[in-house]
C-alpha cells in the first residue's frame, strides 16, 4: 500500500477514532428523535446531526485516510505532519462550538451569536490548514497516480464548501452581515451541501476507490479516466455559475443546480462502469470483506443520484428528496467509509505490528486481525437499517425511522468494537503476540518520525 520511503501517518487513527464517535453519535440523535421525517431538514437540531455526519464522520474519516494515502498517490511524504494533532484539536473543539451553537439556537440563547462566531473561526482555521497540507503533498508529485486529480478536485470543493459554511454560521450569530448579505448567504445553503457532498466527499472517495480496489483486487489500474474528471468538472462547473446566479435570480440558480445534476449522473455512469472492469478484471477470485461490502455502497449511489435529480425535476415532496439523500449520506459514503475501515484498519495494524518481523518469525495473516463473519453480518444489518430508514422517511413514518436509526446505530457500534479488536490484535492467538512484538497504541502509530 506504501511506496518505499513512506512511514504510517501518526494520527490516522485518532481521525479515525473520532470519526466514528461523531456517526454513533449522530444516529443516536436520529434514534432519539432529535429529527424526524415530520420536521424540517433546516431545524437546529437537525443541523446537528447533519454536521455530526458531515464535519465530525465524513470530513474526519476522510481527512485520515488522506493522510495516509496522499503519500500513495504521489510516491512522496506529505510536506509535513506536525499539523495533524493540532488540527483534529481545532476541528473536534470547532465542530464542539458548531454544535453547541445550534443547540444554543433551537433555545433562543443570547450566546449563539458569539459560539458559532467562533466555530466558524476555528474551523475555518484548522480545516483549511489540513486541505492546504493535503493539496500540497498532491501538488509536488512529478508523476501522480491517475487518481490524484480526483482527490485535488475534492480538496478545492472541500474549501469552498468550509467558506460558505463559515459564512452561513457567521450569518446565523448576527454578528457580521448586512440583512442583504444574510438573504444571499441563506439561498447558497443547498449550493454548500452540493459542494461538500458531491464536489468534496464523492470525487474524493471516487479518486481513493481508483487506487485502493485495483490494488485489493490485485487489477490493473484504471488507464486515465479522463471521461469521469471531465463530466463532473463540468457538472461542477455548472452548479458553481448558478451558485453565483443564485445571488440575482433564484430560478435560474434553480435550474442551473439542476442541470448540473443531470450532468454529473454521467460522471457517475462512467464511474461505475469503471467499477464493473475492475471488479471483472480482479486476480484475486474470491472477494475480501471490504470489497464485497464496498458492493452495497455503489448500488446506493447509482440508485440515490438519479432519485435526487428526478426528485428535483418532477418537484416531488421533499420528503422524497431527504430520502435520497439518506440513502446517499448513509448508502453511498458512510457504507463505503466502513467497508473500506474493516480493511484500512487492520492492514495498517499489521503493518505496525507485524512488519518489523516479518522473515524474522512466522507471523498471522490479515484476514487474522479481524472476523469477517461477525463484519458482513453487522455491515448488511446497517445497509438493511439505511434503506427500511430511507423508505420511512419517505413514507412520512416517525416511528419506523426512528426504530430503523436505531439498528444503523447499534450495528454502527458493533463495528466499531470489530475494529477496536483489530486494532488492539484481540483476534490474533497469544502465540503470535509474544515478545518482541510490540503492541500498537490504540489512537495512534508510534514509530513513524514527525516531519
């Protein structure tokens, strides 16, 4: 997975770890019924959880595997890693502040104002400090992977959706915007959740999933899919214009967000039948638990695009339109960042742990540190949990939702405790665990030097 050279990133799995707290957390809320189908997507509390997923489990989960990755894509080290403590620091207490000020809000607290003032600082701040460091490393490559240009792109949308957003809070505290600025700020709110879930979370997933499958299917790598790059540029593009159009006439912004959506499901039928040759063109025959449970993911995303877009086009209910957004949010990204866990975390475990003897003793396998059975089972109880939850929101369901957000939740933490055994090699005989092996720390890898 490395190139010689490179070193495990330090505090991936802290991103990790936090990552994974911000979506238990956040479908425990759902769970709670702090949103519901029967309220608006735009209620404080609502914000909440959707920041909890965005920020804290999306953003986290793909900020650490960058980390590691980037250097993956490039053949070089990142510039420097002596940002990545702090910055978690910063974006854990900013999203902490973020948070705290919605809540502040659905209350009428006189000190919203000036919590998310300084949430949107900080994030501002810490999240645009690790896209910096994270495009930097991409930018120094000679000869990048075919990947990389995705994940550039990503890195661009990533930044400007973190200054629309600071933008949004600090309209929201009244402490910074004329009523005119805060009117146009308010119309860019579904813009930034374009740009963040579309331009930032799937083109960068889509660049890493270039990389990552062909080396665990053992294929050969996806020769220049400048089809792909090119359609949601201009998909990208597109929402971009009506993003500024927005601004002076909210029906052409209406329409020119939903051209682009129209434009970007090519981007996502040439995606996948990239997928398709990968996963016929394989070497190894028999799928591994990430792989196979990569599956699901990709099904989701190529059935809650396009039901977005019709939703837009036909103007159906917006419960219609939230559905195909969970199954997107929860289907598509979350289904693929857990699938793809249950494989990073132990490789780099084993890597850790078992690297530094291999030839020197027999060591385990990696399908060792982790139970694929006990996986499958709890990663298709989620997949079942986001679709019985997607059809309950459109159905208008309080009750089904909630009971459905509590089987994602508690399927969530099972998964959680199987990557926690992984990490802390509970799955692998004591044989294999005697001295000198050195056990990893659980938030952290120890030997790699801070650059």
């Amino acid at each position: 997975m490395m190139p010689p050279g490179t070193t495990l990133s330090r505090w991936t799995m802290s991103y990790f770890g936090a990552a994974v707290l911000f979506l238990m957390l956040a479908e425990f809320l759902l769970s709670a019924g702090w949103w519901r189908p029967s309220f608006d997507v735009t209620e404080p509390r609502a914000l909440i959880v959707v920041h909890s997923i965005t920020i804290g489990w999306l953003g986290l989960l793909m900020m650490g595997a960058l980390f590691q990755f980037t250097p993956v894509l490039t053949g070089l080290s990142l510039p420097t890693e002596r940002l990545n403590l702090p910055c978690l620091i910063g974006s854990v207490l900013g999203l902490s502040l973020l948070l705290s000020g919605f809540d502040r809000m659905d209350v009428g607290s006189p000190a919203t104002g000036a919590i998310l003032f300084a949430a949107a600082i900080v994030l501002l701040i810490t999240l645009c400090a690790l896209a910096g460091m994270l495009f930097a490393g991409l930018w120094q490559a000679i000869k990048p992977h075919a990947a990389a240009p995705f994940v550039m792109i990503g890195l661009v949308c990533f930044i400007l959706t973190i200054g629309l957003g600071a933008c949004f809070a600090v309209s929201l505290s009244g402490l910074g915007f004329p009523p005119r600025m805060i009117e146009i700020v308010t119309l860019l709110a579904p813009f930034h959740a374009g740009f963040g879930l579309v331009g930032w979370m799937t083109f960068a997933a889509i660049g890493v999933t270039y990389k990552l499958l062909p080396m665990f299917l053992l294929s050969d790598d996806v020769q220049g899919p400048s089809f792909v790059r090119g359609s949601g540029l201009l998909a990208l593009a597109v929402l971009a214009i009506a993003s500024i159009t927005s601004a002076f006439d909210t029906a052409w912004a209406g329409r020119g967000a939903i051209v682009s959506g129209v434009m970007f499901q090519f981007c996502i039928a040439a995606y996948l039948v990239d997928l398709v040759r990968i996963y016929r063109g394989r070497r190894r025959k028999s799928l591994e638990l990430n792989t196979l449970g990569s599956i699901p993911a990709f099904v989701l995303m190529a059935t809650s695009a396009p039901l977005f877009v019709i939703a837009m086009v036909f103007d159906l209910e917006p419960r219609v339109t939230v559905a195909a957004a969970y199954l997107f949010v929860f289907g598509w990204l979350t289904g693929l960042g857990l699938a793809q866990l249950l494989k990073i975390v132990p490789f780099l475990t084993w890597i850790e742990a078992f690297g530094p003897l291999l030839g020197r003793r027999p060591t385990p396998r990696l399908g060792e540190l982790i139970n694929d059975s006990r996986s499958i089972t709890w990663l298709s109880v989620f997949y079942l949990a986001v679709l019985l939850a997607a059809a309950a929101i459109a159905a208008g369901s309080d009750l089904a939702f909630q009971a459905a957000a509590l089987c994602q939740a508690l399927s969530t933490g099972a998964l959680a405790v199987e990557l926690l055994r992984a990490r802390s090699l509970a799955n692998v005989p004591l044989s294999a665990k005697s001295p000198p092996l050195s056990h990893p720390a659980l938030l952290y890898a120890s030997n790699p030097p801070e650059r």
